[in-house]
C-alpha cells in the first residue's frame, strides 16, 4: 500500500466480508486504495470504518464466516484470526485501544479485553431479542452502545456492564425501524449518541440523561 496508485487484493475469510475498519488512522498510508475478497467469491465490504487506539494501524475485517481477522498495515499480513458463533456484522476498539466490542447475527454482544493485538474475551452480554448491525464507543471509552434489527439500541458502562438506557428507534415495532448504525460524538465535550433507521429517520440523543433527543 505504499503505492498509492496500486491496488491490493487481500483474502481475509471464506465468505461475505460486512465491515471493515482501520484501528487508528495510520500517518504511513496518506492514500490508498482497498478490495474486498470479491476477486475471490462473490462476497462484498459493506462499511468501513476508521477508530483510533492502537500504537500500529491495524485493518479489522468481520465476516459472515464467523471470524474477525486482525490484518497489520501495510504489510497487509494476518495478525490473528478470532472465531465466533455467528456470522460477524460489525466489531469496534474503544478509543482508548484497551476494549473491543463484536456483534453479529444474534443478540449476544462479545466483549474483549485488548492488549496490542492480544484480545481475551471478558463478557458476553445481550442486547435486545433480534440480531444486532452495529456498535460504538464513547470518546472516554466507558460506555458503548449496540444497535439492533429490532429497533432497540442499548447503552451500557463498561466499568460494571450494567445497561443504562435502551432506546427505540421512531418506527420500532416496524421492518423499517431497524437500528442500522450507531455512533457516540467524537469529541468528549458534547454527550450525543446519533444513530439511523432503515429508512428516514436518523435519531440524536443527549447522553447525560438519555431522555432529550430529536
């Protein structure tokens, strides 16, 4: 990838790749130019994500053949691979590069402890009564949020993973209610979750109370 001209073709499961992010924005790679395992098998990236915590930048692929693969950069080589019960949706470090949270098609939710590219599952939690597309972090990296098919998007503190709120999408209760992404504020200063429905909707919530929201 220190070309950034050239694109790379990296195999990184067996089946369909559905989120992809960069743990840190890596200063080395200014430009570059990534492919999915389509060249493969008809399997597709359906997002992409850039977090920050790790001392190297590392790329972590989830796929629907159950696993995570941890892929160094740009070396492009495989880190470590970690396997799950289900097919994986979407996984995210804690800014603070000491946490991980995977979730997938069910409503468990993986918790993980991280030290560098070592990761030691500590919790699995569950978030609502459907399978669950995303999860985030907040800046100081105490609470994370899941958002699942069924409308409900649930916040939890990671220091006693108690659940502090569940929220309903505008259309719960409705197909196109399906909580399709969710994320904290980036800066400390401003307490917001955000996060968008399967269709029109995209919801605001002040997290200091959980009960103002637009």
């Amino acid at each position: 990838l220190s070309d950034p001209q050239t694109t790379t073709i990296v195999r990184s499961g067996e089946s369909i790749n559905n989120f992809v992010t960069l743990d840190r924005a890596p200063s080395v790679l200014p430009c570059q130019w990534f492919r999915d395992s389509a060249a493969f098998a008809d399997d597709s990236v359906t997002s992409l994500n850039i977090t920050s915590g790790l001392e190297l930048p590392r790329l972590l692929v989830c796929n629907n053949d159950h696993t995570v693969h941890l892929i160094s950069l740009p070396s492009l080589e495989l880190v470590t691979k970690l396997k799950f019960p289900t097919a994986v949706n979407y996984t995210t470090a804690s800014p603070d590069g000491t946490k991980m949270c995977v979730v997938g098609d069910t409503n468990e939710v993986f918790l993980f402890s991280k030290h560098g590219d070592t990761f030691e599952k500590i919790s699995v939690l569950t978030a609502s009564n459907n399978t669950s597309f995303s999860c985030d972090w907040s800046q100081s990296s105490e609470q994370f949020a899941v958002g699942s098919q069924d409308g409900y998007i649930t916040v939890w503190d990671i220091r006693s993973q108690q659940k502090m709120a569940q929220l309903e999408t505008f259309q719960h209760g409705r197909s196109r209610g399906a909580c399709r992404n969710v994320k904290f504020s980036p800066s400390s200063s401003i307490d917001l979750l955000a996060f968008s429905e399967h269709t029109s909707y995209v919801n605001i919530v002040d997290t200091r109370s959980f009960e103002k929201r637009q």
